[in-house]
C-alpha cells in the first residue's frame, strides 16, 4: 500500500508529472520520482489501470521508456507516450482485386452541344488532340459548326495490380462479347448439324416404307403418319424438334470422382481448370489398361491422351514420321497435300523392309545355322516339370528301366541348365580337370586352365606336361628328356605287345608295359619338399631324414623361444637386437636349411593360420 493515499489517488496525482516524464525534460523532484515509480510497479502488477496513448489504446507497462518516448528528431515534444512513432509512416499502396481491369470503349457521360475550347477541333471531345483522333476528317470541323460533338472517352487510370491480377488469365474477359460473336458461329454449325440429322432419319423412314405415296403430307412435306415414328427415333437418339436436349462434353456425374482427385500429389498429372482437362495418366503405376485398351468400356479415368493411342492414329503417326524421315534422305513428299502418295510409298517401304529382313535372316541362318534354336520351346522346360518318373542310384545317377545305372534313354528333363554343352572344340567341361600345381580348374581333353580357351587336343596336353618338366626340373623334379625317355619306352612297350600275330604275352612284356604306363602316369608336379623353397647351392645335396627331424626339433624350440621372449617383454621385438656372440662361426647344413623352410611361417599360404599341432 501507499502511505498517505490510495493507488488510484497516487494515478491522478502523478498522471500530468508522468506524462511529463515520458515526453518532456522537466526535473521531477525526489518525491514526483519516487510517485512516478510506484505507479509503474503498480501497473506492471495490474492492480491499476494501463496508461492509453493518444488513439486511446492500452500501453503495454513492461515496454521500455526508451521504447514508449518518442526521440528528439521528431519533434514529439507535449505528446503523449505510446508506440505511433515506432510504426511506419508510408502507408503501403493500395492494390485492385481480381475484378478490377481496363474499360475498353466506353464513352465518357453525355455529349456536348457546343465547341470546347481545348478540344479536339475534327470531332470536339475533349479527351484527345487533333494528331490523336480516330473519327473521319471532316470537310467542315466541329469547331467551326457545333455540330455532332463527339463523347469524351474514358480515361482509364493505371491499376496497381496483386501478384494474382497480373498472372489472371481470364483478366478482361467478356462473356457477351464471348456469345454475340463466338456462340453464333457455334449455333448455326449446331442448327446445321441438327438439320442434317434430321434429313437422314426421313431417308431412313422413307426406306423402310417404300415412298410418300402412302400417307398426306402435312405443311412440312413430311407424312402424317410418320410424325409418331420420328419422334420415336428422336427419342431415342436423345434429339428432339422444338426442345433440343444436347449433354455438355466437360460435365460429369456428381457420383464420378473429379479428375483431380484421382492423385492428390502435386507432382501428378496436371490438370488445367480452364479446359477441364488433364491429359496424361493420374496413376500411371496402378495398373490399369494402357494405350489401345485404356478407356474401354467405361474402364477407370486414364487420361486425355488415350485417344492418341487408339485407331488410326498411330498410322498417322507413323505416316508423319515417314514423311520426315523420307524428306531428310531428299524426298519431296508432303502427307498433306498428297496422302494417297505418301501412303503407297509407305506401303512399298515397309514391303522392301520386311524383304530385307527376310532374306538377311535366311543368309545368316544358311551360313551359321541355328534355325533349331528359333523352334518353340519345350512346354516342359517352361514350367520347369516333367511328367516322366526317373530314379536314381547312391551315386546320384539315373537308373534305366531295367535297373542299370546308365543314362535312361528316354528324354526326360533332369535340370533346368544346359548339361554337357562343349564349346570352343573341346569334348570335355569345363570344371573336368583340376591342376594340383597351379590349383585351378580347367578342361580334362587337353587340361587347359583357361576359360573359354579353344581346344588343341592330345598336343597341347603333351606341350602343357613339358612345359610344366621344364619347371620342375629346376626344383628337383624329373627333366625334360626325363619325361621323354619315359613317353619313348612306353611307345616302344606298346608297339612290342601287338608283335605276337595274335598270341599270347608272355608275364614279362605285361610287366613292362605296366611300369611304362606307370611312368607316364607319375606326377608332373615337383616334389612335397620343394613346395617349401630351396636353399641357395643346397637343392642337389642329399638329406638325411634322420637329421632333418632332430633340425626341425631344434627350429621348432627356436620360434618357441622367440614368442615367450616376445611375450614377457613385447616392447623389445626379437630378431632386432643382436646377443653377444651372434657373428661367431655358425654351420649350417641342409637339413637345417630344409628345417627353416619347412617351418617358414607364409602369410600369402592360405593355410598359414591353422594352428599345427601334429608333433613329429
């Protein structure tokens, strides 16, 4: 409370010092300060009254002074406080609604009865000069007679059209003017139209029966008795004499759904207002009938350009596509004012085309063959079943008819893929050989690790086999002349078993000619121990297989060692510090050597990370 008087005192006490306050500089005294801020605490509060500025609005009471007091440059001195000064002073410009355009040829009132001055002296309106008037020059002015003194024209004030005003595209538009010059073109189209139906349906009445010599002609020159079977057909064709119901092509039925209500993405078909029309697929991803089919029977709405697609269009199309094309190649033909023309040499084009066609396909056919596979396909593979009932061994082979585990005879279907198909002359798969050298697939008739390579026979598998001794041989396997001095004596043990003229072979050209096969059968790859590497100037010493055992003992405690150092003190990596006596005299044999390979740890071996834990 206040001390001395109550609120609403203290606010009529210190309503003149306060607006003195907010608008002028006057020194208040400390108790005229002290009042002023007790009445700002209460209005904050709400338990007085807001103050109102000069239209008689409330003042928000938290808004700053320096917000509420209006600066010096604006010479508000006297006013009261409010916000009229933080508010704009150009006071936007008025803008015309969508109605508002441009009145063409209206004349201004009245005319006059005398000459102006200032007027125009041919026709005397006072809107133009005479450089400007469009009536015909007179022999004698209306400045001279005061007669027949033109109506001012309007003078149209420039509008300041919205955003929407200028962008409307019925601005303007005129609807009488619309019917007086454009509706009368279309009624009397429509009254011919409507004449000509009629003459039609009285040839056809006149046809069925046989003349007007059968009944009176009424005033029209039509048969009485015809009057009630025309109307009959008018009826039904939904056009009738007198008052002629016509249906408007853009109406629909109220129970159909609006053509832009199909898809209600802004990215679909677009529909124009205007013309009611929307030419392309609302829902082209829905599944509904397409091109000739769409819009077939009162299918669902599809879009305008269906039409395009339907009848003779598309060979309208066509025949425009050919006139251009024709006309690019020199060519003068035009579908326009030679059609006939134009579609007899479409016609021979397309005759030569197909001809062509033909007999291209018949000289690729005779050259490369292949007219098997242009026949139907076997209506068993397309559903991927048979009929046929098959059966099949433990080793997955296919048992005949009597039980034997041969291929059956007949032609059933067994896979859906092509099975021992050769290609590139080779009479073996691919996938029939497996090179344990190399670790690769390849073919079995001339064992070719290469895919789709063209097959060379039994020489390239012997080439294949030497070059393969040629590198063996560098690694301890068997050489070259080797592999030939083997191929030599088993010829020589073949051509000696068929020397007997028919007898029997005795037990010891069996024996020979068993180990020369044997021979040619022994392994084209180098030997186990090689895989391993070979030590420099140690490949042709002889190993003892006794030392090399106690060597990869020795080898084996060696790496051992290394890890359990490598683990007690992993921050010192072994193998970069040498030990006292590490450039002493060592000896090193081939079994040591050997041992170290064996014992080699490989990172590109594929096997490298299994762990060995066969102790020898």
């Amino acid at each position: 409370g206040h001390r001395g008087g109550s609120l609403s005192e203290l606010s009529r006490e210190t309503r003149v010092p306060a607006a003195m306050a907010s608008s002028t500089a006057n020194f208040l005294s400390r108790g005229d300060l002290k009042k002023s801020r007790e009445l700002e605490e209460a209005r904050k509060a709400g338990t007085i009254p807001a103050e109102l500025d000069e239209d008689g609005k409330e003042i928000n009471p938290h808004i700053p002074e320096f917000m509420a007091k209006a600066p010096w440059y604006l010479n508000a001195a006297g006013s009261a406080p409010g916000l009229k000064h933080q508010k704009a002073f150009n006071v936007k410009e008025h803008t015309e609604g969508l109605d508002a355009w441009y009145r063409r040829g209206v004349k201004a009132g009245p005319s006059a009865t005398k000459f102006r001055k200032g007027a125009c002296p041919n026709c005397g309106a006072l809107t133009h000069a005479l450089a400007d008037c469009l009536a015909r020059p007179r022999a004698k002015s209306a400045k001279y007679t005061n007669a027949d003194i033109q109506n001012d024209e309007y003078l149209n004030a420039d509008l300041n059209l919205t955003y929407d005003g200028k962008r409307d595209r019925f601005a303007g538009f005129d609807i009488t003017q619309y019917e007086a010059e454009v509706g009368v073109r279309f009624n009397a189209e429509d009254e011919a139209r409507k004449a000509h139906v009629h003459e039609q349906k009285l040839k056809a009445l006149e046809s069925t029966t046989g003349g007007l010599g059968g009944g009176e002609l009424d005033e029209d020159g039509l048969l009485q008795r015809e009057d009630e079977a025309v109307a009959r057909v008018d009826q039904l064709s939904g056009t009738r004499q007198g008052a002629h119901k016509m249906s408007v092509r853009n109406l629909r039925i109220r129970e159909d759904t609006a053509k832009y209500l199909l898809n209600l993405n802004v990215n679909s078909a677009y529909y124009d207002p205007k013309t009611r029309s929307m030419r392309d697929n609302p829902r082209p991803d829905s599944g509904m009938p397409q091109g000739e089919d769409a819009g077939v029977d009162g299918g669902a709405f599809v879009g305008d350009n269906f039409v395009r697609h339907r009848g003779e269009t598309l060979e309208m199309m066509q025949l425009q596509q050919y006139t251009a094309d024709a006309y690019e190649r020199g060519q003068d033909l035009n579908i326009n004012s030679e059609p006939t023309q134009v579609e007899l040499m479409n016609r021979l084009f397309r005759e030569k085309k197909e001809k062509l066609a033909s007999t291209k396909k018949s000289a690729i056919l005779d050259k490369y063959g292949g007219d098997a596979h242009l026949q139907a396909v076997d209506p068993r593979l397309l559903l991927d079943l048979s009929g046929g009932y098959a059966e099949y061994d433990r080793n997955g082979r296919l048992r005949d008819k009597d039980g034997t585990g041969g291929a059956a005879a007949s032609g059933v279907v067994r896979s859906r893929f092509d099975e021992d198909v050769f290609h590139t002359n080779h009479t073996a798969v691919w996938g029939s050989f497996f090179d344990r050298a190399t670790m690769r697939w390849g073919y079995a008739d001339d064992t070719s690790t290469t895919k789709h390579s063209y097959s060379t026979g039994a020489a390239g598998k012997r080439a294949r086999d030497l070059a393969a001794a040629s590198i063996a041989a560098g690694m301890g396997g068997p050489t070259r002349a080797e592999l030939l001095a083997r191929e030599r004596a088993a010829n020589g043990a073949a051509e000696g078993g068929g020397v007997g003229g028919g007898g029997a072979v005795g037990g010891g050209e069996v024996v020979q000619q068993e180990q020369a096969a044997k021979a040619m059968r022994a392994p084209m790859a180098p030997p186990a121990r090689t895989m391993y590497g070979i030590g420099e100037g140690l490949g042709e010493q002889d190993i003892d297989s006794s030392k090399l055992k106690a060597a990869l003992a020795r080898e084996k405690a060696r790496q051992r060692g290394e890890k359990e150092a490598e683990k007690t003190n992993p921050s010192q990596p072994q193998g970069k510090k040498r030990g006292y006596n590490s450039m002493a005299a060592d000896t090193v044999t081939a079994e040591d050597m050997e041992a170290y390979y064996m014992s080699k740890n490989r990172g590109d071996d594929p096997m490298s990370k299994m762990a060995d834990t066969v102790e020898d």
